[in-house]
C-alpha cells in the first residue's frame, strides 16, 4: 500500500509559536505553569510537562514564583487583570489571529454591533474572543439565536477554526434570519487561513486516495472538523491520536492510504504513523 501525506498538515504558525515561546520560558526563566493545555493535543502538554511546565485550570493553582502562560487560543480581559491582580508575570502565547479576532469582536462592540461569533459556545477561544464584548454577544451554531431587545446592528464572526465554508453558509443564514429585524448586519470573517488550507489539502487529497487517516487529539476542534472535510468526501476516514490506534481491518483492499492531521498535531506523532503504515503496509 502507498502512502501519502497531504500538501498541508500538522502544526500551524501559531502552535509551533506558542510551543517555542514556552519552551524558551521554561529554558531562560524558570518556573511557569499554563492556564490550560498550550495546545489541544496531550503528546504536546506532555512535552512540556517534561520540560518542567505545569498545567493548571484555575489560578488559584499558580505557586508564587510562577509565571502565567496565556494559551494558544486565548483569554478574555478578566483573566488578564486577575493575573495581574496576583502580582505574577504573564507569558502571552494567543496565536496572533486569535487576537485579530478578539480585536475584531472589541472594535465592533465599540461600533455599536451586537456580536453573533459562529462557534462552540464551550470552546477556550470562543470563550475569549465572547469575553472581548463585553456582554454583547454570543456564540452559536445556528442562526436563531436571542438578541438583545433594542439591537439595531448584528455583526458576525467566526472561532478561527470554523471551515471558512461553513462560516458563509452561516453568514448567509443569519442574514436570512436577521434581514427585517435590525437595519445593519456586517460580516467579519475572521476564520483562520492556516485551518482553511489543512481542510483544502485534506479533501484534495481524498481524491487520490482510499482511506485517509486523520492524526490528532479528540479534543481539538480544528482535527475534527479536519476529519469531518475528509469524512464528506466521501472516503472512509478515520480520526486516530496515534499510530497505536490503527487497526489492519481498515485498508483491506487499498491501495493508497492518505495521512493528514490537526494544526495541533506535532511531527514526531504525525511520522509515526506514516512508519508503521509504511512498516506494516508498504509497498
Ligand atoms: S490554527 Fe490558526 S488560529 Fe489556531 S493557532 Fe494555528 S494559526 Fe493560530
């Protein structure tokens, strides 16, 4: 059996940013936890554990001599001043296009929008970039959702990690369902490129391909919905966090395996698999 990595998978600019900037935290400086996973994938936390990194859900956890990392994906106001209320030092890892969004939700708030992001309410980032409002907006997945009696102009976002797709679809909806209702809708796309191109190079690689392995934690939206693309291909497709999870079952009568993974997903993992495919099922 062939194996064939898409064009464009695995780490993005922002988590190989992030990943670094701990890194080098932990090398120069010293003792430093993070305010949840840097990154959503447990190969990543675990590294960083080694390196001397801890992870932590709530502040009141920090030690006194430690230093704050701020995630990836980001973190609204509040947290920012209660870090800052402890007196500890703040290691700002927020990918830069995740700020873009949070700007984006702050100006438009200030412009007199009501903010509509198109995302998953439960999500860190999305959490962040809501926080940035102030109290006006939201976060959904579908178009009807409650605004505030009195709004006279919507704005829509999306979390960074929405397929760029479906965020227009979604635009288009809420145009739908909002046109009559307020006298101003303005759509801000704010999805993430990086994301957009690991979803193009997934569903182009299906088509050379008979089943595509999708590297990646469970955790992280953008490997999921990365799974989900290649998934509508219609191409059997499986979401696996490591090569000890491939089953034989899966390319009986293949050809051509294909391998992408998550911006999240670090090289080591990803090449992992691609040997023990290429071990067990090479040509
Ligand atoms: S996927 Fe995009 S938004 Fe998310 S960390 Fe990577 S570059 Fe930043």
């Amino acid at each position: 059996m062939k194996v064939i990595k898409a064009d464009v998978l695995g780490f993005c600019f922002g988590v190989r940013r992030a990943v670094a900037m701990i890194e080098t935290e932990l090398e120069k400086n010293g003792p430093l936890c993070t305010l949840g996973a840097i990154v959503h994938n447990t190969h990543v936390v675990e590294s960083l554990t080694e390196k001397g990194g801890r992870l932590i859900h709530d502040l009141n956890e920090v030690r006194p001599n430690e230093a704050v990392a701020i995630t990836a994906h980001g973190a609204g106001d509040e947290v920012y001043s209660a870090i800052r209320d402890r007196g500890l030092r703040i290691v700002d890892t927020t990918c830069p296009i995740v700020r873009r969004a949070q700007q984006t939700a702050e100006k438009l708030v200030k412009e007199g929008y009501f903010v509509i992001v198109y995302g998953e309410a439960e999500h860190p980032e999305v959490k962040g970039i809501l926080s940035w409002t102030a109290g006006k907006g939201v976060a959904t997945q579908t178009p009807e959702v409650e605004i505030p009696e009195g709004t006279t102009g919507i704005a829509v976002i999306a979390q960074t990690t929405k397929n760029p797709q479906q965020f227009a679809q979604f635009a288009e909806m809420a145009t739908r369902e909002f046109a009559g209702k307020v006298t101003e809708i303005r759509i801000v796309n704010t999805t993430c490129p990086e994301t957009g191109r690991r979803y193009q190079a997934g569903s182009e690689l299906a088509k050379r391909v008979d089943v595509i392995l999708v590297v990646g934690s469970r955790s992280s939206a953008n490997t999921r919905k990365l799974a989900e693309t290649c998934s509508a291909t219609g191409v059997p497709t499986y979401h696996i966090e490591s090569a000890s999870e491939i089953k034989e079952e899966w390319f009986d009568g293949c050809d051509v395996c294909g391998v992408t993974a998550g911006a999240s997903t670090p090289d080591e993992v990803i090449e992992n698999v691609v040997n023990r495919l290429n071990s067990e099922r090479g040509e």
